[in-house]
C-alpha cells in the first residue's frame, strides 16, 4: 500500500513538474485551440466534432479539450485538465481570446456592411455566371489538374480549388464537407487584404510609401527612417522572430496580447531599413494600427475596409476579426468564401479595377509586385511573388499571390489571365507548380480560341 501511494505522489509532483515546465507551450496551445474552435464554430459555422478532428487536428494542438457554449458564443480549451483559455465571439468583429479584465456587458462597435447585391452574374454581382464554353480549353484535362490537388488526402488534405479564366469559373472543386458556401480562414492572406486598404489610402493621397511611418515612440531615434514601403516590404530592419513551432514574436502577439497593433513598436532596430527582408506579422498589425490613426473615430475604421473594398466588389461572406483593443488583426485573421476569394484575386488581376470602378491606382498594383531587393524574388508589397521561378519554375514569372498557414493560396496570373485559388489544411510544404501548370496547358490545349456562350 505504501508503494501504491508513493507512486501517486510521484505521479502527481511529475504533473506539476511537467505543466510548471511547459506552462508557456500549454498556454499558446490552449490559446490557439479555443481561438480556432470558437472562430470555426461561430463564423465557419462548423461544429466541435468537424473542428477536433480537421482544424484543431494540429500536433500537440491536438492535446487540447474544448468545450463549446453556442447560446453564449463561446470556446474553450484546456490541456490536462489546466491552463484553461477562452474564446468569445462577437457579431461583426469575429473571435478573440479574453483575459480577466474581459467584460462581457460592455458594448462594443462593430462594423457597418455595405452589401449592394447587384443583379450581374458572378464575380461582379450576385447572379450565377453565365453559361460559357471556351472552346481553346482541355475540359477534361483540366478537371484531371484538379483532381490531382485532391489526391493523397491524409497529406495534401485540400479543402477547394476554384480556376477563374477571363472571370469566368471554368473548374471547381470541395473536399467532403465544404461547399461554395463555406467560409474558410485565409491566415496570412489577410495581409494581402491589408495591402487593398492601403491602395484605396494610396489612391486618395491620404499615404506615401516613402513618408516616414508615424510611429510616435520611433521619433527621436534611428527608427524615424523607418518608411511605409520598408514595411510593406518587410524590410523595416526591425527585429522580429516569425516561428510557430515556439514560443515567439509571433506567437506570444497572436496567442497572449490585448493589443496586437503594439507588438512590434518597441522592437530595436538591428538592420539599416530597406536593407533586409525579414517577414513578420507583427509589421502587418503595425500597420493595422496606423491605419486606424488615419480615422477621427473607430467607427469609421471598423467600416472602412468593407465600405471601401470588400463590400465594394461583393465579398459579401469576408470577416475580418479584430483583437480585444479593437484593431482588425491584419496578420492573420480574415475568413470568406472560397468564390469570394477569388474575387480578391480577380481585382488585382485587373490592376484595381472593378467591372469599370477603379478601387486602387495600377500603379498600387505595380509595386506590390516590385519584388524586395534582398528576398531573392519572392516577395513584394505583402504578396508573395514568382518572380525567380524558385518555388514553382513552370509557372510564369509576373505569378504573385496571397498566401497563409498550411497552404491557403490565391494565385493570380496576369499573362494568362486567370486566378486560382487553394483552399487546404497542409502540415508539410506543397509545391503548387505541377497545378498552375497543368491548368494553364489545359487552357491552351486547343489551336482554336473562342467562347460559346447559351
């Protein structure tokens, strides 16, 4: 008997000794866990059961317990029974992980839409697309390219394919459980949105890339050279460590602060700026933050992306979620339908221009593909570029686009006219080349071109 016992109280300091270790790691996996589960309940309009196994499906993420409360719109996670996080969501401004200080009666803004629903068929209104053959396309060639994408499931773990040739969807494609209509995180593509919000700034000379960022704390110091296009750039030469498998920069803004917009603020310089690319989304939700000072109210913030761009070309499904200080979290949190991100592509494969409106300058677009000097071609103005044929050499060179956490990618392909886009739930890096590629050839397997339309 006394063996019996001395072995539970073994047992039971080695717990204390394992959470007291590893209470930092347990703390950022709860986090994330309650995060996902309250944004893919509440906004993907998933259930708990669908979100274990797929979204919350991650290693030692996976650790986590969640529970759910649908009448009061809430998640939450704990990893052996401890460091309980929690997740709340609010109408208009998505999911966030609150704190003690978190009050649930207090009022909050939220968001204006301004939904227009024009009678035009798709991408420019709400109206199915018309019935159209190209007769230069492979049909069957191009279905087999998308199919592949779907292959090796318990790898490639693709969730949708959507290929828009001359604003026309000419194939598309859902795993099991997702539809046209289901709403899809974008992660890190919610940076390339934030590059919108500048244009349209841009385009009212209300932003110069090369004014200096006003950052009140970088005044008097060596940081006062830092500009908006070394930030757009990722090369504002400020220290920053962008790694999910830790604890880091990264991780502890997006897992632990209230304010995500200050995360990088206090950052030293540690290269001269414009010299080095380095990514970072804390330089994203810096941005957020300064786009908010160009605004007399918070208000009018919250409305401007949707008033000015999402609504504004009818991607009526997006929200942006917001931190618990109110700033959209531009480095990571944006979810729309697979269609409607499309339609995101589709604007900047027509330099800014909307079915006639023109949203942001061409010349917005032509430096977002201007690659960063020392990024070796692969990134612009928060958009990723292909401009080396590093990642993806048989796919045109002018290729950029939005990419986000295991793989969710909106490729936009201004030679040959087309926008693809990848939805996925991808653990392990996945070329994209042998997609592109074969959709292009598919296009352009027949001698004749022409449309035939019914």
């Amino acid at each position: 008997m006394k063996i019996i016992k001395l072995g539970f109280v073994l047992l039971f300091v080695s717990l204390i000794i394992f959470i007291w270790y590893h209470s930092p790691i347990l703390n950022l996996i709860t986090g994330y866990s309650a995060k996902n589960m309250s944004s893919s309940v509440f906004i993907g309009e998933r259930n708990l059961e669908y979100t274990d196994a797929r979204d919350n499906g991650l290693e030692l993420v996976n650790l986590a317990d969640d529970k759910v409360d649908k009448n009061n719109s809430w998640a939450t996670a704990t990893v052996f029974g401890v460091m309980k996080r929690k997740a709340v969501y609010r109408e208009g401004l998505g999911s966030v992980l609150i704190n003690d200080d978190y009050d649930p009666k207090k009022p909050y803004l939220k968001p204006n839409r301004f939904r227009e629903n024009k009678q035009l068929p798709y991408p420019y209104g709400v109206l199915p697309q018309k019935d159209t053959i190209f007769t230069e396309i492979d049909y069957k060639a191009l279905e087999t390219a998308v199919e592949r994408a779907f292959d090796q499931p318990d790898v490639k773990k693709t969730r949708a394919v959507l290929v828009i040739y001359k604003d026309h969807i000419i194939a598309e494609k859902y795993a099991d459980g997702m539809t046209k209509d289901s709403k899809i995180l974008g992660w890190s593509m919610a940076k390339s949105i934030l590059n919108g919000m500048y244009g349209v700034l841009h385009k009212d000379g209300k932003m110069k890339l090369d004014d200096p960022a006003p950052v009140e704390e970088w005044k008097n110091d060596e940081r006062k050279n830092i500009t908006y296009r070394n930030l757009f750039q990722m090369s504002s030469g400020l220290e920053w460590e962008e790694d999910y498998s830790k604890i880091s920069d990264a991780t502890e803004m997006l897992f632990l602060e209230t304010d995500m917009s200050r995360s990088q603020v206090d950052e030293p310089l540690i290269h001269e700026p414009g010299k080095k690319w380095n990514y970072s989304s804390g330089t994203s939700n810096l941005l957020s933050g300064l786009l908010k000072k160009q605004f007399n109210s918070d208000q009018e913030y919250l409305d401007f992306p949707y008033k000015t761009l999402i609504d504004k070309i009818g991607m009526n499904s997006m929200l942006l979620e917001a931190d618990l200080s109110g700033n959209y979290v531009s480095s990571s949190y944006a979810w729309a339908t697979p269609r409607d991100w499309a339609k995101f592509g589709l604007l900047y494969l027509h330099k800014g221009n909307w079915n006639g409106e023109q949203i942001f300058d061409p010349s917005w677009v032509d430096f977002t593909v201007t690659p960063v000097p020392s990024s070796d071609g692969v990134y612009g103005g928060h958009f990723w570029l292909n401009a080396n044929n590093k990642w993806m050499p048989d796919v045109p060179r002018d290729t950029f686009y939005a990419n986000g956490f295991q793989q969710q990618n909106v490729f936009i392909i201004p030679s040959e006219d087309m926008v693809i886009v990848r939805f996925g739930l991808t653990d392990v890096w996945m070329s994209f080349n042998d997609l592109i590629a074969d959709a292009i050839k598919a296009v352009h397997t027949n001698k004749e071109s022409g449309i035939v339309q019914n």
